[in-house]
C-alpha cells in the first residue's frame, strides 16, 4: 500500500520528477494540497541581489544585441568587391548635386557618367562575356493601390540598361535593381545612388572574371522611383529585355547606411532565399520585416511591387535601415556611409547574382515557384531557413509538448487537480489583468504627454522612452503582481506560486503560437522560440528547484537556459526600434508617435518579463524595486513635461532634423463658364511630424495656429497641390499669405474636345503641358460617376475619400499630355458634371524657389530640413 502511494506521488510530481523523500508535492513544498504554507524553511529570493542580478542580465543582452548589430563584415578577407572604388562612383553621381526626374542633373548628367563608367568597363572586360548597353526612354501608365489608390502617368522618362551575359548569349537572365533619381533637394546618397555605385562596382567585378557565366545578369540603373516606381514599370511592361528575367534584386533603402536587410522575398520561390543563405557573406533577413512590411504599417513601397505585380517575377528586396533621421534629407550625404557598409552590400549582392547566372534553378525556376518559407538570421552569423509547412508541424508539435507538461500536473486525485487548474485560472486572471491595466496605465500617460504638446521628447534622447514608459510598464506589473501576492496569495507557498505563474506564461505563449500559426504567418516562429526554450530550461532545472528553492544557482541556471532566446528576442526588438522611431519624425500629424512607441515598449515589457513575473512570487519583497522605478519615472515624467528633452538635434555628426515642406503656391478657382472665381496666393507648410509647426513658431512667429488651413469642400483633395495623395495623414497644415508666383514653364490646361458617346456617357479629352511634375486631381458632381479613361488599364482608380488622383512626370523634351475622361450622369446639373484640378509643382531650375520662399526658409533653426517649392494650382469645372 505504501509503495502504491510513492508511485501515486511520483506520477503527480510536475515534470514527472522522482519526489525527493519527505517532499509532499505538488502542489509545493511544505504546503497541504491547497498551496498553504506549512512551516518550509525554504529561503525567499533576496530583492536587492535578484533586481541587481536580473538589471546585470537584460544589460548584458543589450549589449550583445548592439554588438551584433554594429558588426558590419563577419568573414574579413580579400574580396572580390572593391568598397573604395564603389565609393569613388558614389561621391561623383551625388557631386551632381539632387537628382530630381526631368532636370538636368537627373536626365543628362547622371546618365552621362553612368555610361562613361560602363562604357569603360566593357572595353576592360573579358573576352568570355558580352556587355550590351540601352538608353530607355518609356511612356506609359499604371494604377496601384499605395497611400488610399491613385494613377501614375509617365513620359519620356529614363533607364540605363546594361546585359552582361556569356559571348554565346542566354536565354534566361537575373535582373539586379537601383534607381539613381533622388527626391527634391537632397542628395540621396543611400536612396539611392549608393546602390548604383555597388551595381557599377559588380558589373566590373564580373565583366573581368574568366569564370563563364550560365545566364545573363541585366543592371537597371532606373531613373524615376522617387516619382512613384515609374521607370521600374515602363522597363518590365516595355523593354524587350524583360521577357528574359526569372528574379531580381532590388536594391533600396529606408535609412542611411548600416546593414542591408533583406525584407521582402517572393512570393512564394523558396529557391531564392536558399540562394541568399549560401551566397550571402553577411547575412541579414528576417521574414519578421517581411510580413510587416507586407502588412501596410510602413507606408512605403519599392520597385519590388511593380516586378511582382506587372512582371510575375519573384524578387529579393534589400534596404539599408540604420540612421533613417536623415533619410530623404540634406544630411543623406556619401561620407555617412561607411566603407564597411558598402562592402558588405557588395559582397553580399556579388554572391547572389553570380549564384544566381549560374544556378540551374534560375532557368527552371517555374518549377520550384510553390511554397513559402521561414527564415531569419541569428545575430548576423548565418542564416536559419525552412519550409513553412515544415514550421507549422514543429509549431504544434512544442504546443502539444507543452500541454503535456501542464497535463501531467493534472493527473492527480481529483481534489488536487481541481484546485491546479483554479489556482492556474485565477494566475492566468491576474496575468492578464496586470497586463491590460499596464496598457492602459502606460499609453494615458503618453496621451497626457500629446495633449500638453510634449510629444517626440524621445526622438532626439531614445533612452527618455524607456524611462517613461518602460519604467512605468514594469512597475505596474510588479505592483499588480505584488498586490496579488500579498492579499490574495498571502497563505500561499512561494514556490508554488512560482511554479504556477511559470505555467501560465508558458501557457498564454502556447496559445498565441497556435493563433498565429492558424493565422499562416511564417512569424510564428518567434512564438515557437519562446515556448520552446523556457519549456527545456525548466524540465532542465525543476530537481534543482523542486529540492532548493530559488537558489542563486537556480537563477543562474534559469538565465543561461532563457539566453538564446531573451537574445533574440531583443536583437528583434531593437531591429524593430531602429526602423520605427525615425519613421515617427515622418509619420504626419494625425497619428500621437507616444502612443504608437508606448505601444510598442509595453509590448516589449510585457513580452521580456513574462517568464520573469514568477520572480515577484519567489521574491521576498518588491518594494524597493517599485519605488526606485516608480522614482525613475516620476523625475522622466517631470523633465519631459518641462521640455527639459528638445526632440531634434542639429547636431553635425548626428543629426535629427525636424521636417518641413514649404509650397509656396498660386491658386486659381474657375467656374463652369471659364471665368475666375477667387484665386490666393501663399506658402502652404506642412510639418510632417505630429508636433506640427508648434516648435518653430518661437522662430518664426508669423506661423501660428491663426494660419491654419481650411478645407475647400467643393474642391478635390481639399483645394490644396499635394504632391501625391497623402492629405489623410496630414491634416493639420499652415498657409501664409503671400505675393503671388509666375513660372516662366506656366501650366496649359485645355479641353480639346467634348463627345456625346453613343452609351449615354460623355466624353472630355484634354491636353496639358507643363513642368516634369504635376499632380491631376478629378472630382464628379453628385449624380455623374467617372466610368472609363485612358489612364492605366482604362478603370478609373479612386482614392479613399472618392476623389481620383493622378500623378504626372516626364523627362526631358517630352510631348503635350493628352488623356481623355469619360462620365455618365443622370441628369443635367447648373453645377457641371466634374471638377478637375491641376497642380504644377517646380522642383528645380529657376523656377523652384521665389525670392520670398528663400527668405522664410533662411529663418527656420538649424534643426529643421526645410524642403521648398513654387507650385501653382488651377481648378476647372466641366
């Protein structure tokens, strides 16, 4: 009988342990099966040692993660890419000055070297390869559904196209991808020249190798992506060359130099991310960035889209991410690029196209076209790669491994297993309430630091943020926690307890893997990490608790079996961060970036501390450790709300500007008879940060809240010249009476002709001229509907609001733009059918700034990037 109840005791220890002699478990040791103390002489955790071992541990994570990050080249060596050559092409392409589509610097003198350079390197290349050369220059139209859907037209734009491939010819190529036009007034070095420099450096590499090439490699040194994936689209639809591409690289970048990570691939060709694990020397990727990317909270796109989309042609997408404070500003310059930077984007992308023009695969590529994979690097050092049905399998396999571990414990006599799963629904209760009240806590303290203009204090000082809100996230769990402990739990064992919240953090992680893997996304791995490895540290270690209790040892055991994955999960963490605080100084003024970062770190806090809150339970006090958090940010709150933090920072080697762009705009409103109905003349400002133009006006002290803009409801997109179709996130915008602008290039708008269409519609052609960029914004009255045009495929694309947007670039010497609308209308309306706007936007030349933009912009502080230009706006109604 005796020997039966040992047996019984051993089937119920937690983990299937063998019960150590006078142990009567579980629940846990010295407690009767309700969890109640029963004289234990086991010794609580000591707060001070455990806060100062835990603070040592996160520290020392973050210091490795850093570590990794800033390592640039992982295998030093002699390489076949040469970084000071490629640097010599990048600082002669942005010695043109900003590259903007249709001027001089874009369409002639870019062009010009590019070709000087190819053509140099063909006359050095080997005699086992062929170098072909083409100047495109496509016409043509698209619509896509980015920033709320809009059209694209283009004409006469450029492309430098170059086809190395073998002297016998191939019939199947890879295409690598860079655009050399930049956005007005800026440089561009990382967006994108120095792409092009590396593309130039590669071709020379392999144009002078001897080694035979299997298929060809096309370079697309494109000329209008700023202007929307332009040039991209009239290559892949229009050359004859593209028929010949089975995948691509495209080369970008959302920051200024760093790591290129890899951050779309497909869709679907597995192939390619296994020909980027075995060529890539540097490896850097995460399907992580992919699906967020995908998932439209950037609100970026890439020439990606258009070859998959247009072309049916799967792709790698690389972007450099590091510093994106200065991305699309003055300060994206060549010298903030870092050699070791441009090598390990040379090597990486050499040793995919060479991979890649000699790989069987890419010829039979339809066939390895199915399924999706998992990837991701760690730390920098190679890449982890498996099919996602492969990823599912393990998924459920560690949920199912990890509800046999709780299960095990509810084998037991009835009453025992009764009060586990209570007690385990009552932690998982106070879990979760302590999680939810650290939302709610944390992001009303970031509303309250919205509302009194004290926003992005954090841009220019990270740290600020973690004292702020990630103190504030940690003490309340602990609060929370700790009350439970001593009110709820205050008979209960600490050991037990410690067991319990152990169970459900395992538990609730369990529960999202199964979510997000029903979900289909390949991210579920992550969840995977993090139910895996804390499920074997704790089978590793539970004799050793079972027997000694929280022990140092114990937590030293703990942490070392939690390293690989609270490493990785930091290392994502801050790969995460460095994408999205600089987007933050970008992101519009209608969207709080305290909420949106408090969101993310409460995120973090409650992710990092989950396998630690059943510390608070082993503890044998948390009330220092509260109070000194509480302190911590008491004193941030304090300074933040003094605006002891100025958010930018002018700052030569490290600066974060704040964003201004400044129209300064000549607006005229026609009737249905042609004849002027008002017309305005001012500088329209949008701040493109939430805070708007509230720190400038100590500065400039005309641009006050008393110029704030209203909207022309009658008119399209508010009767305003936006450049592309972003007024959704940037409501709040200024407009400063000015004198009035006369470009020497005016715009010409005309209605050539007006049709009766025998479908009982009406049909408008038009023709218009103008400079490189103008933006048409069409608007039908009540009771007409835009049914066809021929803008993109012939289906009129509106815009969320239900205007249509188009947007207009041509390169040089490029012909009247004519397209035609056709509407349907019920009736006759005394308003017309449509109204139908035209902006022209003067982005160089001696257009581009007038004598009154030139003064306001000289006063604006040096730690705004304020970007300037003379518009004009012209509305119509038919």
């Amino acid at each position: 009988m005796e020997r039966g109840a040992a047996a019984v005791r051993r089937l119920r220890a937690a983990g299937g342990e063998r019960e150590p002699r006078g142990l009567q478990l579980p629940p846990g040791r010295g407690e009767d099966p309700g969890g109640k103390k029963r004289g234990s002489r086991w010794r609580p955790l000591p707060e001070a040692r455990g806060a100062l071992l835990l603070l040592l541990y996160l520290l020392a994570l973050r210091a490795l993660v850093q570590l990794s990050l800033r390592q640039l080249l992982r295998r030093p060596g002699p390489p076949d890419f040469s970084a000071p050559r490629a640097r010599k092409y990048l600082e002669n392409i942005t010695a043109v000055g900003p590259r903007t589509v249709g001027s001089p610097e874009n369409e002639i003198l870019t062009v010009n070297y590019l070709l000087e350079q190819i053509k140099a390197i063909e006359i050095e290349s080997s005699v086992a390869h062929k170098i072909s050369i083409d100047i495109q220059r496509p016409t043509g139209s698209f619509s896509i559904d980015f920033l709320g859907g809009f059209t694209s037209y283009y004409a006469n734009i450029t492309n430098v196209v170059v086809k190395l491939e073998p002297r016998s010819g191939a019939k199947h190529a890879v295409l690598s991808n860079c655009h050399f036009d930049s956005v007005p007034n800026t440089p561009g070095a990382s967006d994108d020249a120095v792409s092009c420099s590396v593309m130039l450096e590669i071709l020379n590499t392999l144009s002078k190798s001897s080694d035979p090439l299997q298929h060809a490699v096309i370079f697309l040194f494109n000329g209008a992506e700023e202007s929307i994936l332009q040039a991209s689209h009239g290559f892949i639809t229009q050359h004859r060359w593209a028929k010949l591409i089975k995948a691509f690289i495209n080369l970008e970048a959302a920051g200024v130099g760093g790591k290129e990570l890899v951050f779309q691939t497909g869709p679907e060709n597995p192939w390619l991310v296994q020909a980027y694990v075995f060529a890539a020397k540097h490896p850097f990727a995460s399907v992580v960035a992919q699906e967020v990317f995908q998932s439209g909270i950037i609100p970026a796109e890439t020439d990606f889209r258009i070859y998959r989309d247009f072309g049916n042609i799967p792709g790698i997408d690389l972007a450099f991410i590091e510093n994106g404070y200065i991305y699309h500003t003055k300060y994206d310059t060549p010298d903030r690029i870092l050699s070791d930077s441009i090598q390990r984007a040379g090597d990486n992308i050499l040793g995919m196209l060479k991979y890649l023009a000699t790989s069987d695969k890419l010829a039979k590529s339809f066939d390895y076209r199915h399924g999706n994979v998992v990837f991701f690097d760690v730390f920098g050092l190679f890449v982890l790669v498996y099919p996602a049905r492969v990823g599912t399998i393990m998924n459920y396999i560690i949920t199912a491994v990890t509800f046999l571990y709780v299960g095990k414990k509810i084998l037991q006599p009835r009453n025992r297993a009764i009060n586990y799963l209570k007690e385990l629904s009552i932690a998982f209760g106070f879990t979760l309430l302590s999680w939810l009240s650290t939302v709610v806590i944390v992001l009303i303290v970031a509303v309250f630091i919205s509302l009194i203009g004290r926003s992005l204090s954090w841009y220019n000082h990270f740290y600020v943020s973690v004292f702020l809100y990630g103190t504030a996230a940690v003490a309340n769990l602990i609060f929370v926690h700790t009350l439970a402990k001593k009110f709820y739990y205050k008979n209960k064992n600490e050991q037990y307890l410690g067991e319990i919240f152990f169970d459900v953090a395992l538990l609730a992680w369990s529960i999202v893997l199964v979510l997000i893997t029903q979900l289909g996304l390949c991210s579920a791995f992550i969840c995977a990490i993090w139910v895996a490895f804390p499920l074997l540290t704790k089978l590793s270690i539970h004799r050793e608790f079972k027997q000694k209790g929280a022990t140092i040892r114990f937590i030293m055991i703990y942490m070392l079996g939690m390293f690989i994955p609270y490493l990785y999960i930091m290392y994502l963490t801050w790969t995460i961060f460095e994408i999205f605080i600089p987007i933050m100084g970008r992101s519009g003024t209608e969207i709080p970036p305290d909420v949106v970062l408090a969101a993310f770190i409460v995120g973090s806090t409650v992710i990092l501390s989950s396998y630690f809150l059943n510390f608070i339970y082993l503890a044998k006090s948390t009330k220092k450790t509260i109070i000194a958090l509480t302190t911590v940010f008491g004193v941030t709150l304090i300074l933040v709300c003094s605006g002891v933090f100025f958010p930018y920072s002018s700052d030569s080697a490290n600066p974060k500007p704040k964003r201004i762009f400044l129209q300064h705009v000549s607006r005229r409103f026609h009737g249905l008879s042609g004849n002027l109905v008002k017309s305005d003349s001012g500088i329209w400002i949008n701040g493109m940060d939430y805070a708007g133009i509230a720190h400038i006006t100590p500065y400039i002290p005309e641009l006050n809240d008393t110029i704030r803009t209203h909207c022309e409801e009658k008119a399209p997109f508010c009767g305003f010249p936006w450049i592309l179709p972003v007024h959704f996130f940037l409501r709040k915008n200024w407009y400063l009476p000015a004198p009035e602008v006369s470009p020497t290039n005016p715009v010409h708008f005309k209605l050539l002709a007006k049709e009766q269409m025998p479908w009982d519609s009406t049909k408008l052609t038009f023709e218009v001229s103008g400079p490189s960029h103008m933006s048409l914004y069409i608007r039908p009255h009540e009771g007409s509907t835009l049914s066809s045009w021929s803008l993109g495929n012939g289906t009129p694309v509106a815009n969320t609001r239900g205007d249509y947007f188009v947007c207009y670039t041509h390169g040089l010497q490029a012909v009247a733009w004519h397209f035609w609308i056709e509407l349907k209308t019920a009736e006759k309306h005394s308003d017309g059918m449509v109204s139908l706007a035209i902006a022209a936007h003067y982005f160089f030349g001696e257009d581009q700034k007038s004598p009154q933009l030139y003064a306001l912009m000289e006063r604006f502080p040096n730690w705004t990037f304020p970007s300037g230009w003379v518009c004009t706006y012209d509305l119509f109604v038919f």
